[in-house]
C-alpha cells in the first residue's frame, strides 16, 4: 500500500513494516517498527528483521542495499536472535556464515 501508514507522529522518524512466513507456514505475519527520532535500541525482533532484509539485498545485489555487509548482516542476525524456540534464527545465522565461507572461497 502507498502513504506514510502506520499513524507517523511528530516524534516518528520513520515507520517499518516487514511481512514474513514461517518455514512451512500458511500465513504470513507482520513486524511493524516505529522509528523514533529519539533512536534508542532496536527490538531482538526488529533487529533480526533487518538482517533478513539485507541478506536479501545481499543475494539479489539490489541497489538499496547501501553499504551493508555480509559481517554486517550476520552481526545483526546473532543480536536479533533473541529467544530462538524453534532454532529458525540460529538456522539462518548458520545459513549467513555458509554464505560467507562460500563468497570467501571464490576469493569475493
């Protein structure tokens, strides 16, 4: 959907909506993050989030990645791992670390 959404405020420096599925899941969820313009710690979750997004970014070298990094993703991943129950957020912190042993490998 277009617009600012999310209700922006006058404190609000920006409002971040990111829509997943589980693993083998029917439904997707919905993270929704306001950025305040007083920045103070991100959420485990909010933080995870961006890790997912970037290493997206990453793999299809999008021209919105900006300067993030595989060791940026993957710091990010280990500080958004939060209480990993199901062990999908350790599986995709092995999964970034394979990748960069790889990219490593072929000398990138």
């Amino acid at each position: 959907g277009g617009g600012a959404g999310g209700g922006a405020s006058g404190s609000e420096l920006a409002f971040v909506k990111v829509r997943y599925k589980e693993p083998r899941g029917e439904e997707s969820r919905l993270l929704e993050h306001a950025v305040d313009r007083r920045v103070g710690p991100a959420s485990a979750d909010f933080t995870f989030a961006a890790a997912v997004a970037g290493f997206g970014m990453l793999l299809r070298e999008s021209e919105h990645r900006g300067s993030i990094t595989s060791e940026r993703v993957l710091a990010m991943a280990r500080q958004g791992r939060g209480d990993d129950r199901d062990g999908y957020r350790g599986g995709f912190v092995e999964m970034v670390e394979s990748y960069r042993r790889i990219v490593a490998a072929d000398g990138g």
